[in-house]
C-alpha cells in the first residue's frame, strides 16, 4: 500500500485523520450510527440540503407557480447537464443534458450512432457489462438486422484491449463499453480506445455510471464521441434521478435519435405538423422531464462540486488500496479471493470480492450486521467507497465485521431470502 497503513483501528483512525474530505460526510443525511453503508456506487446517499430543495419546489415552483414555472424549469436539463459537463465529465457547454434514464439514452444513442455509419453491420460489446447494456442492444439489433459480437472478457480484470483490438474491423458501426465495469472494477483506457476506435471508422459509446464523479473524466481531451450515465451513483441524485447523456459537439447534427419527441423539435410551442430537430443537444431530449427528480440533482451537484474529481479520485484509490490490504490480511483463510484489478490504475472505486458463499454473506451482513455492500452474481461480493462518504474506519469496521461473519460461519443456514434484489 502506497500509504503504509497500520492494519488496526488506530490506522483507519490515522488515515481519517489526515484526510482533506473528512468533512464531506456531514453533508449527507446519515443513516442509523451503527450502520456502515458501502454501496455508495449503486445509490449514493441524500445530501441534507435535497430534501429542503424539493419541499421548496413543491411548495412554491408547483404549489405558488403552477403551469407558468415551466418557464424555469424547462431549461434544467440542459443548465444541469452543462455544470455536470464543466465539473465531472471535461466536456464543453451544450455537450450534455440531463434526461429519461440511462438505459434509454443507451437506445438512443446507440441507434443514432448505427444510422450514421450505414453499410456497416457490427456493434461490440463487452460480454461482461451491465444487463441492460447488452439486453439493449440485444433488442437494437434484432430490430435492425445487426450483428451484436459480445466481447470476451476477464470477469476479474475487465476487457484486454488485445481482445478488442482483433474486433475492430472496418465492419464496426459502434462499440459500447462501460469505462468502469459494474461487477469486477475494472477501468478501461477512454483516450486509446477511442483512437483505435476512430482509426476504424467506428464511434464508441461510453457508459460512465461507475465512473462518473470518482474518476477524472475529459471526454474532450480524449476526444470521445458518446457518452451516458447514470446521476443515481456516486452523484448522489436520487433514486431513479434522471440520466445524463454526451454527444460531442461536432457530431451532433449527424446524429439523429430514434424517438421523436416535441422535447427535440425546433419552436417546441408552436406545436408544428413535422418534426424537425434543433441542430443543438436537445435534439437528444424526448418528452417532459421528471421534474421532482431533477430537481434534486442541484443540491447533489452543489456538494459534488466542493471538491475537484482529481482529489476524490485520489481518496478513491486510497480506500480501495486499505480495503484490499484488508482483505488480504483477514480474508483471504475464509475463502475470499480479489476479483479486482489489483493495480489501482486500472481500478475503479469499488472492490470485488469473490467467495462462493457471497449472496449469503452479503445477506448475513446487511441483516446482522448493519453492514450494506451488495451481492453481484454469481459470486461477488462488491464493496463500493464512494470518497465524498466512506471513511477508512468505516471500511475497517465493515471488514471487522465481516471477519466474524465468516469466523463465525454466521452466513449458514440464513433464513430464506425474501427479498427481489441484491
Ligand atoms: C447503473 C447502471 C445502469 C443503470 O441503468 P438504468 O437505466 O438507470 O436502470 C446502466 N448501465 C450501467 C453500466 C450501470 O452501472
């Protein structure tokens, strides 16, 4: 570990010490104090100030304004997504707006990324990316006789660029990849893939859902043409927040998206008989927004953009680096092997841990533990460090317990599971 951190709590208790976004975490809503909460990467707790900023919108933007605070709100989409663009993800004003979900903004650009390039018939995925990643595009091209090549990769270290590389024929329309995998951790190279991407002729869409506000993001510099992502994570906007989505500038007025809704169309109010897109991002909008949901991603952007993305990164990688200097010192007798990345360069901000007993420990965990990480299948068990809220002493505290768990095998003969999600 590049921090030479003592193992004991003393250690942990050092490394928060010392930490410069120590205070970050008052700015949340904290759950129960004896709850460790580790899955800051799959719904990043409220900050204090979301709950005030809504109950203000309901009271005066929909209760006082009625119909007429449409003027304001209508433009939230896009003045959100140009702070979003200027803080998290180094793009320029006009190349972001926030709208629909991540899953749509997926339909939606990836069918108006394989109408731009016609004659050409392949779509690469990695095979080990989110299900509604490759069920999407599944669906996109049964509709559109595509042929959809799942790449092989690492369930551990993610997609080799080798791999990738051999796929990148002159018959690749897109490539969909998520810079940081959802199961493993595992962070791609943005800037070389889009080269070799380019070089073919092929566009690439970047998922950035695991990666958006913990790892430093310049889609311009890396001169990326796509992008989508969810504001639910390490932004902390909510459950089911609205999506955000990136079209470079210089390609947007050659991509048209497939629904056509009066959100994209030019002279919106003037109810016209055709659809004609504006030439701008909002050709990438549909219908109206969820406007409670959007709302709560100021008050998210205001305390994610306290602090520059390179300083949560580098608190990211120290987390991550303790919790797997952990794992090794106590976990690895019960059974537990990394199922990330161990070079932090290639790492995002969660670990995997493998064990073939992980949905129970995982269950074992959260029910007696008060300890939240989730179970991804078929073995993992994923510890997400979300800098902005997770301390080293909570990461120590959540392995402490962890370690008794398993000391204790207190993960046999759990009750039946009643629950749909993991
Ligand atoms: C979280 C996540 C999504 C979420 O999609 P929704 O449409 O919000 O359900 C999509 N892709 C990846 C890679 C994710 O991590």
């Amino acid at each position: 570990m590049r921090t030479e951190a003592r193992l004991d709590r003393s250690g942990a208790a050092e490394l928060d010490a010392a930490d410069p976004l120590r205070r970050c975490r008052d700015q949340f809503v904290r759950p129960r104090p004896d709850t460790i909460y580790l899955d800051g990467n799959s719904l990043g707790p409220p900050p204090i100030a979301t709950e005030g900023v809504v109950a203000q919108i309901i009271r005066e933007g929909w209760g006082e304004g009625l119909v007429r605070s449409w003027e304001n709100w209508i433009g939230w989409s896009r003045q959100l997504g140009d702070r979003l663009a200027a803080h998290t993800l180094g793009a320029a004003p006009g190349e972001v707006v926030i709208a629909d979900s991540t899953s749509v903004n997926l339909f939606k650009l990836a069918a108006a990324a394989v109408a731009a390039r016609p004659g050409r018939r392949t779509v690469l995925v990695d095979g080990d990316d989110f299900p509604t990643n490759r069920y999407i595009l599944q669906g996109l091209a049964a509709e559109r006789q595509l042929d959809l090549r799942a790449l092989q990769s690492d369930s551990d270290l993610g997609l080799g660029s080798d791999e990738l590389f051999r796929a990148l024929t002159e018959d690749v329309a897109l490539v969909v990849l998520s810079l940081v995998s959802y199961r493993s951790g595992a962070l791609l190279d943005m800037a070389a893939i889009t080269d070799a991407a380019r070089k073919v002729g092929a566009l690439v869409l970047w998922d950035l859902s695991h990666a958006a506000g913990v790892i430093p993001i310049q889609l311009g510099a890396d001169g990326a043409d796509l992008a989508i992502g969810a504001t639910y994570k390490y932004l902390n906007g909510g459950p089911g927040s609205p999506a955000f989505l990136y079209v470079r500038k210089g390609i947007q007025q050659q991509l048209r998206q497939p629904i056509w809704g009066w959100f994209g169309q030019q002279d919106q109010f003037a109810m016209g008989e055709v659809f004609n897109p504006v030439a701008d991002i909002d050709r990438f909008l549909v219908g109206t927004p969820p406007l409670l949901s959007l709302a709560a991603i100021w008050p998210a952007l205001d305390v994610v953009e306290q602090v520059p993305v390179v300083d949560v990164r580098s608190k990211s990688v120290l987390l991550s680096e303790f919790t797997i200097a952990l794992a090794d010192e106590w976990l690895t007798e019960y059974g537990f092997r990394l199922a990330s990345p161990r070079d932090s360069t290639r790492r995002g901000s969660h670990v995997s841990l493998a064990h073939p007993e992980a949905l129970s420990i995982s269950r074992a965990l959260r029910e007696q533990e008060n300890v939240i990480c989730d179970f991804r299948a078929p073995d993992r068990l994923r510890i997400g460090l979300a800098p902005l809220c997770t301390s080293f002493t909570d990461v120590w505290d959540a392995l402490d317990r962890l370690r008794t768990v398993m000391a204790d095998r207190r993960y046999e003969n759990l009750p039946a599971a009643t629950t749909r999600v993991t």
